[in-house]
C-alpha cells in the first residue's frame, strides 16, 4: 500500500509539472502576440499595401490599307537598365542617386508594355505587311531591337519632372546590317506632388517619346521585296 501511495504522488506531481509548463508556454505565447500588437499599434494600426500602376496609352488606329508594302517584322522584347526591371518607381533626388518608392510599383514590367505598344503603333502605321513580337522564326525580313533607357521622375533642378529615354536599331537579317536606328530623350513637367500624377506624366511622356522613336520610318525598308522574292 506504501508504494502505491508513493507512486501516485509522482504522478500527481508529474501532472502538476507539466501543467505549469504548458502555462509557462501559454504565457508566453500571449506576450510575444501583446508585443506584435503594440509594434502594429504603433505603426499605426494596420499594415500598408503597395498600390500598383500601369502605363495607358490611347489605342493606335486602325492600318491603312497596305500598298506596296511587303516585307515583315519581328519586335524583340526591349531590354533596360537592372534598376528599372525591379517593379519600384524610380525616382531621383540628384543626378547621382537613384531611389525607389516602396509602396508604388508597377503592375506590368516597363518593358514588355513598351514592346507591345512599339508593336501595336507599327502595326497600325501600315508600313509593314506583318509585324509579330520576335520568336526565334525566320519568317521575317527584319528584327527591331530596343532598350527603355529611362522611366524615372526628376526632383531636382527646380520641380517635379519625368524623363523617358528609348533607343532602337533595325536588322535586315539576311545581311545583318543595321538598316534603320533612332534615340529619343522626352522630359514631361508634373503640376502635382503626387505618385498619381507623376505616373500621369509619365503616361503622356512615353505617348510622345514612342510616337517620336518611330517616326520616321525609311520607305524602302517596308517596300523592299519578302524573303521568299530575293530567293
């Protein structure tokens, strides 16, 4: 009867144990979640989100009728500089330092939205029988290569401004010269001291620097003869 004694009070002191060590955990279980609450309470209460942005420009017409025109085009997706492709708006405080928002990005890479505007604008100039973005094929007689330089707001030299810089060179891709290139720099004024109106901006900005880039095109690169007639 002694040892069973004995042995019941060990486990009533082993009971006893582990119930003050799942409190110990409990407890501090509802300290570390008292302190995130204090550091968001702090912080204002409530986590902020990025707000997200995209470039609309006006839809190209419709292409006139071709005429005389024969040879196709293939659009490779324009490159950029590292610090444009990490989905922050750029801006910059001086001419040496380059700074991004954290709570305003992007919603597509410039990139892509440029080539495919370059590629909707071509289209619609009629210049071409057939422009298609690059897919490695040679069915075209000529690829366009580009390169978004700049999208990035201006905070010195007096006011808000945004610059948009792109350069492009055309290749005849059965002698692999250089047919046609061009480089555009546009600079837009911002009349409002906010990321909403300086993506504006930046909208009208690309308008008129992709308009400027491709135009104008050389006439007898469009009407020169197709792959198939030279062969």
């Amino acid at each position: 009867m002694m040892r069973s004694s004995e042995g019941t009070g060990v486990l009533t002191r082993f009971g006893a144990l582990r119930s003050r060590m799942s409190m110990g955990r409990t407890m501090t279980t509802i300290a570390f979640s008292l302190a995130a609450l204090a550091i968001l309470s702090s912080c204002g209460g409530r986590v902020r989100y990025p707000n997200y942005y995209t470039l609309n420009l006006p839809a190209p017409p419709d292409p006139p009728p071709a005429a005389n025109v024969h040879a196709a085009l293939a659009v490779r997706e324009f490159r950029a500089p590292a610090y444009l492709r990490q989905g922050a708006i750029v801006y910059k405080p001086s001419p040496e330092q380059i700074a991004f928002y954290a709570y305003h990005r992007w919603a597509i890479n410039p990139c892509e939205f440029v080539t495919n505007s370059v590629i909707e604008r071509l289209r619609a100039s009629g210049d071409f029988a057939r422009v298609k973005p690059y897919d490695g094929r040679p069915d075209t007689e000529y690829v366009l290569s580009g390169r978004l330089e700049k999208l990035e707001e201006i905070d010195y030299a007096g006011g808000v401004k945004v610059e948009v810089s792109i350069s492009a060179q055309m290749t005849n891709l059965a002698t692999g010269l250089t047919v046609w290139t061009n480089a555009v720099s546009e600079v837009g004024d911002v009349n409002k001291r906010d990321v909403p109106a300086v993506v504006s901006e930046m909208n009208r900005t690309m308008e008129r620097a992709i308009k400027k880039l491709l135009s104008p095109m050389p006439v007898d690169v469009a009407t020169g003869p197709t792959a198939a007639e030279r062969n």
